[in-house]
C-alpha cells in the first residue's frame, strides 16, 4: 500500500501508466523520482564534510560558477562532479551516498512515483534508472524505488584498488542517455519517465514517454508531441 494519501489527478496517472503493462521502464531520478539537483547538492555536501581537497573545492567551485554561466556543457560538468573524487575510497562515497541522500533528499522523493514503481514491478516490469548524477547516489536513491543498483546507469568511474579514479566510465545526459540504454539494457524500452530537456534522447526511444513535472523546453516539445504531462508534488509529511 501507498505510505501517504495520493491526490485524484496521482491516482490518474498511475492508472494510465499502470495500465500500459509496460515489460521495460526506464526513470530520470532528478526532477523526476525526488525534486531538485541531487548531483549539484552532493557536491556542495562533500566539501562542507571535507570529502574533497581545498585545492579541488577551488577549483570544482569555480567550474560550477562557468557552467552555470553556459561555459561549461552538460556532459563536462556531470563528468567532472564525478572525476573530482579521485582517490577517495569506494566505500566511504558509498557510505556518504547514504548518509547525503537521507539527510538531503529522502524528504523530497515524490510519493506517487514511489508508488508507479512499486505497483510496476508487481506487474512483472524491469525497472532502469539513467541518470547524469553520479552513481553513488543514484543507487542509493534508486533502491527507495526499488530500482537493483546493477539496474542503474549514472555518472561514474573506474574504480582502482578500491578508489575512485579520474577514468569515466559513462556519462549518460542527452543523446549518450540512449547510448546507455541501447549498450546496457540492449533491448527496446516501453515506457521512459523524464523531466528535463536532456532526457529527450531516450524519451524518444520509448512506446510510451512520460513528462513528470517537465522544464518549459521539455514541455513545449511534449505539447507538440501530444506526451502526456505530469506534476508531481512531494508530500508534506
């Protein structure tokens, strides 16, 4: 059973989705399992925790100021947020994982969406998550879901004598979103769940896409294309 009360126009998407039976869902996490930017807050958590040097706090903050300022692409910054971390230990950016996602953004998890993937996985669904943010906390928040970590495809790294190195492993933002899912899952994915402009790549792989709580670029493209349209809220319990 749902945790919380969900709203009339909740239980109407999830009938419509639910009633898709889709074999393949694919979910965004960010805007789209929790709101906001789980991979830009992580980042602005494990400096104030120490995670990372004072020279690499430097310079990851200055980065950040180029790509808010549009010098910086989307693929570059989600690499580096990640790359940063060389040489921390595997299990301690695990550990932070957790502890960062439930002091951060487990109150923010969207409620209705919790409850899609669990009634979806009853139905017999293969649940994917593709993400931008690294995968530390993607796992971690991809569980809530009860998406298996080896059933997430985010931001990460080789991983050398249990640190993380500078290697990218994957960076899945916008057109690479697909390449993920074509390499990785290898087979045709029915229903993709999205919110932003970078997930259109692989919104458009899919039979059914989703627009939860879309950016107005998203939005615009959703209209034109007659993709159904969903605004999740987060519960205020």
């Amino acid at each position: 059973m749902s945790l919380v009360p969900l709203r009339r126009e909740a239980l109407q998407f999830l009938e419509s989705a639910l009633a898709l039976r889709p074999p393949i869902a694919v979910f965004d996490c960010d805007g789209t399992l929790w709101s906001g930017d789980a991979g830009a807050d992580f980042l602005y958590w494990e400096i104030e925790r120490g995670i990372v040097s004072r020279e690499v706090v430097e310079w990851a903050l200055a980065r950040y100021e180029e790509y808010k300022a549009g010098q910086v692409s989307e693929e570059q910054i989600c690499g580096e947020m990640v790359t940063i971390n060389r040489g921390v230990s595997q299990d301690d950016l695990l550990r932070a994982a957790e502890e960062f996602f439930c002091e951060v953004v487990s109150h923010r998890v969207f409620p209705e969406m919790r409850e899609l993937t669990r009634r979806l996985a009853e139905q017999g669904c293969e649940l994917w998550a593709v993400s931008s943010t690294n995968n530390w906390v993607v796992e971690v928040g991809a569980e809530r879901f009860g998406i298996a970590r080896d059933h997430v495809l985010a931001a990460c790294v080789h991983v050398e004598d249990g640190c993380a190195s500078d290697r990218l492993l994957r960076v899945p933002t916008d057109e690479l979103k697909a390449v993920a899912i074509r390499e990785v899952i290898g087979k045709p994915v029915d229903a993709v769940f999205g919110n932003s402009i970078h997930d259109l790549a692989m919104l458009e792989m899919a039979k059914f896409p989703f627009c939860v709580n879309p950016n107005p670029d998203l939005e615009q493209i959703a209209q034109q294309r007659g993709w159904p349209v969903y605004r999740p809220v987060v519960s205020c319990q």
